[in-house]
C-alpha cells in the first residue's frame, strides 16, 4: 500500500515534483506515466527511502518514509533506474549479499529462485560485469524480488528489454502485482495499458491524470484521427473533398504526402471517406487510424504546445 | 550488528580481488621484512658481544609509517565509489542504518590491516627463537596494541573522508593530506611555544604512538585513538546523511 500526499521535492531551487497526491492499493499495479525530468524517479526514491523529500508525507506499508525510512525499507523492493550492481561480483554472490543485507533465511535457495524466475539460473556464476544489458536488468528485478516485498517500486522495468523479455517480465509483474503493490514508471503508453491497472500521468512534478487505464483513454480520444494516401500528389482538391465530408473535423497534408484527419469517436467516417476519394478518382492506397503517442496526450492533458520546438 | 558483518565481509574479500590492496599488503610485508632481517642481523651480533637484548619494535613503528602513505588507497574507495557507480542507491534503499553501513566498511578495511599485522607477527616470534634470553613481550603487545590503534584511526578516519567524496582520488589526496599533517605538522608548534605545547602534542598520531611503542600503554593514548575512530566513522555517517538530503 502506497500513500503520498503533498509530496514536494526541491533540488536546490528547482523543484523536482509539486504537491503529489495518490495512492495504491494492495493487490493493484499503477503505472506512473511522464516524459524525461518529469519527476517519476524522484518520487520512487522518496517512496524507497533514499531520500526525504522536501515536504509532504509518504506512506508505505503502512509506516512514513521519512518517521520510520528502515521500516519502509524493509518492506519494499525496488528497482533503481540505473540498475546499480557491483559489476565485478558473480550474479549469486551479489543477489546473496542483497539477501543477507536483509537478513532471509535459507538465502541460497532463495537466490536460486529468483534467479530461475528471471530466467538466469544458468548464469548464476558468471561476473555480472559479463552479462548483458538485458540481464542485468533482471539481475536487478531479481534483487527487488528477493525479499518478497510487499511493495514493489520499478522505475522503467523493461527497457533495455528484448520483446520476448518485456513480455515475459511484464507477466511477472502482473502475477506479482496480484497479491501485492505495484507502482512502476514507463515512457511507453502500450506498456502501462498492458499491465497496468491504473495509471497516473505526471508531468513537471505534478500529476495532469490519474485514471484507469480503460478511461483514460476514452476520456483522451475525444476524437479520433486518421491517415490516408493517394498513388501520386496529394493536391488541394483531395483535402477540400474530404473536408465536404460530414463529420470530418479537420484535414491536413503531411510532409510525407499522408492526409491526416480527425472526426469524433464513436461516429467513424472512414467508410465514407474511402468512398469519396475514390468517386473522385484518386487511388486509394491506405488508410488507417492513428492512435495517440504518448506526447500527443501530454500535449492534451498540459495545454503546452510542444509542436512550435 | 549483522549487517556491519555483511557488509565488512563483502569489503574484506574485495580486497583479495583487487590488485591495488596486494600492492598495499606488498608494500608494507616488503619493507617491514627486510627490516626485521636487519635487525636480526645486528641484534644477532650484538648479543654474541653480551649486547643488549634486541628490541623488535622499530619494525611496528616501520609499519605504520607506512601505513601513513599507503592506508588512503585501502579506504580511497570505500564510499565513494559506491557513490560513483550509483550502488549507494542499493544500500541506502536496503534495511541498513547510515552508520551500519560506514562501520562496515571500516570493518572491512580495518580486518585487512589486521590481517597483514598478524602476517608481521611472525618477525619478533622468530627474533624471540633466534636470541636468548628472548624479547620482551611485554613491550611487543603494547606495540600491537599502539599498532591496531592507530590503524583503526587512520582507517576509521580514510573511510570518513571517502564518504564525502564522489571521486576517489580527490578522497585519497584528502586522506593523506590529513594524516601527513596529524603525524608530522601538528605538534610542530609544541617546539616554539613556552605554555601550552602540550595541547599540540595531544594531537600528534606520531607521538602517542611512540610512547606505546616503547611498551607503556596510557590511558590517555587510548582515549586519543578510540576518539579518532568515532570521529571518523560519524564524519562518514554525517556525510551519508547529507547525501540523502541533497
Ligand atoms: N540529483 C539531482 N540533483 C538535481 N536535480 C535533479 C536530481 N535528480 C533529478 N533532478 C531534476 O529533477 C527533475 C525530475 O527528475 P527525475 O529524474 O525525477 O525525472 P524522471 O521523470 O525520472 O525522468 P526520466 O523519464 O528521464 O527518467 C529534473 O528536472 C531533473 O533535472
Ligand atoms: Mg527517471
């Protein structure tokens, strides 16, 4: 269980987050969504107890991170951005030292079975220093796994993941988010609908939305947008044909020759628009829905323009 | 407890991987050897001439000259390179108190000097077989004890400096600047002032150690090297803390 409200963290003068309030729930995974610097890692190292934040208060399992940080801490299981490890201990003998930190009993057998979990048993005595990327990315979720925390903190878990990996990581999360609290960080949209079952969009340190995922994005597609193209140019008559056509809300020409328009969901005009532009005697080469990137829905929740950079 | 036990054991078997801690060990054993075969050479002749016992503590008093220069490259690294590598982030999210973990550390360092102490002891033990009436032990255990001392201050003291930095050579040059200063400098003034001297000798490193090398163990002495160890390991602690808070 995870309780934060006015959480407010200063770097000097900048201020890295604002006045946060959230929670999560035992047995619920929430997704903590936002760009570069928006303040996602900041928050999960107040919540981990690596520091205190500059005010507000912070509740994890069940005791204050800054009151009783030890406590948290034992509590929590976390996986730091940078996936920190000592490069030059085997696999084992780090997870070991982890394990012994925090006092598990039978921490060889544990160890193993972390290991297994994350798919690298096999590798247990090689130098971490040795291993890829990838895996040491799981030598890190493995370490968070160890003492079967009851909060799990995982900033950005499956990058640096190939997609057999992210897939079978991301199973692991779910299956462990279904007794336990989950709040992981992602830039990737696809990813937080995947997993999880809420998810909180922050933004220059302050959360824009918090929502399922489910409703979040009906709430966002306010409108739906479109793609086509044409064999040859896509000329002024083409854009002022589709513009005719009820229920389109807006057109625009790409760079690339794309025509991109918008029209309000739930009344899909794409049937009639493939019909115009064929009557019309263009032809026809695409045409798809474009969902929106994770910019366009900051774009949307912020007001910020960032198209004029 | 338990934790400044795992993490001073993790710290101690680093040690017999790296390098630059052989050449630490090397560079002491070395020394401290082919000065304990000179000694043994001249106290060998002397006691044939009915000389006076030979006396084995110059080699402890060798051993932590050295240690002066070389223990900042044992405790160089100690915290700020887990600070470099971002691994601090690891330990400071585990269950282990600020203090736990600079107390392990020192742990660690301070088992590895400890142990190439015990490798030196073999030197007055022989000295001991080779001439009758043998030596005074007496005076060789406060030596020792004058020897974990004032090892446990240096290193306490080195594992305090390199908590605060980042770099590990900025927190060797620091280290050593210290100890250089508190051995040779600080009691420099006690030679030009009339009153008050004394106060500048309290401080010395090198002169409560010779006094224990010469076999009288004071209160006082002890006092100053325990003190040295505290303040070490609460500089390290404090500068863990202020880490968290930046
Ligand atoms: N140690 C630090 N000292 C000073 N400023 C910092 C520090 N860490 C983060 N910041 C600043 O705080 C803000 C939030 O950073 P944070 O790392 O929390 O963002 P993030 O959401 O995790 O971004 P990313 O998606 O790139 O990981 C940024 O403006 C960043 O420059
Ligand atoms: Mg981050």
């Amino acid at each position: 269980m995870i309780k934060v409200s006015g959480l407010t963290k200063d770097y000097g003068a900048r201020r890295a987050i604002n006045n946060l309030k959230f929670d999560a729930q035992q047995g619920e995974i929430v997704g903590f969504l936002g760009p570069n610097g928006a303040g996602k890692t900041t928050t999960m190292r107040i919540l981990t107890g690596y520091m205190p934040p500059t005010d507000g208060e912070a509740i994890v399992a069940g005791y204050d991170v800054v009151e009783e940080s030890l406590e948290v801490r034992k509590r929590v299981g976390y996986l730091p951005e940078t996936v920190p490890l000592y490069t030059d201990m085997t696999a084992f003998d780090y997870l070991k030292f982890m394990g012994e930190l925090r006092h598990i009993p039978n921490v060889d057998d544990r160890v193993e079975e972390v290991l297994d979990m994350v798919g690298l048993i096999d590798r247990a005595d090689g130098y971490i220093g040795n291993l890829s990327k990838g895996m040491r990315q799981r030598i890190g979720l493995a370490q968070a796994l160890l003492h079967r925390p009851e909060v799990l903190i995982l900033d950005e878990p499956t990058i640096g993941l190939d997609p057999g990996q992210v897939v079978e990581v991301r199973e692991l999360i779910r299956e462990i988010g279904k007794e336990r609290t989950v709040l992981l960080s992602t830039h990737l949209l696809n990813e937080a609908q995947n997993i999880c079952d809420r998810v909180l969009i922050i933004n220059k340190g302050k959360i824009v939305a918090e929502d399922t995922t489910e409703n979040l994005q009906a709430r966002l597609i306010g409108a739906e947008r479109a793609v086509l193209r044409v064999r040859g140019e896509s000329d002024d008559d083409l854009v002022k044909t589709i513009r005719a056509i009820k229920g389109v809300q807006a057109v625009e020409t790409k760079d690339d020759g794309m025509v991109e328009f918008e029209f309000a969901s739930g009344k899909d005009v794409r049937p009639e628009v493939a019909k115009q532009v064929i009557k019309s005697g263009y032809d026809l080469l695409e045409l798809r829905p474009i969902g929106m990137s994770l910019e366009e829905i900051f774009l949307e929740l912020t007001g910020s323009d960032s198209k004029n950079k | 407890m338990r934790t400044i036990w795992t993490i001073a054991k993790r710290e101690y078997d680093n040690y017999f991987n790296s390098p630059l801690a052989y050449v630490v060990a090397f560079s002491i054993v070395l020394p401290v050897g082919i000065y304990f075969s000179l000694i043994m050479y001249v106290s060998a002749q002397q006691s044939m001439m009915g000389g006076p016992p030979p006396d084995s503590t110059p080699i402890n008093w060798l051993f932590v000259f050295l240690m002066i220069f070389l223990s900042p490259a044992l405790t160089m690294r100690l915290l700020s390179d887990e600070a470099r590598m971002g691994t601090l982030e690891l330990l400071l999210t585990a269950p282990v108190r600020d203090f736990e973990l600079v107390a392990g550390k020192f742990l660690g360092a301070f088992l590895f000097v400890l142990t190439i102490a015990l490798f030196t002891l073999i030197f007055p033990i022989i000295i001991n077989n080779f001439v009758t009436p043998g030596i005074d032990w007496k005076v060789i255990i406060a030596s020792y004890i004058g020897l974990v001392l004032v090892c446990g201050a240096l290193l306490a003291l080195g594992t305090g400096i390199s908590a605060i930095f980042t770099n590990q050579f900025a927190a060797f040059f620091v280290t050593f600047g210290l100890f250089f200063f508190l051995w040779f400098m600080v009691n420099l003034p006690a030679n030009y002032l009339q009153q008050g001297g004394d106060v500048y000798n309290y401080l010395s490193l090198s002169q409560h150690f010779s006094s224990m090398n010469r076999g009288t163990i004071a209160l006082g002495d002890i006092v100053y090297y325990i003190s040295l160890i505290a303040l070490g390991l609460f500089a390290g602690t404090t500068a863990i803390e202020i880490r968290r808070w930046r």
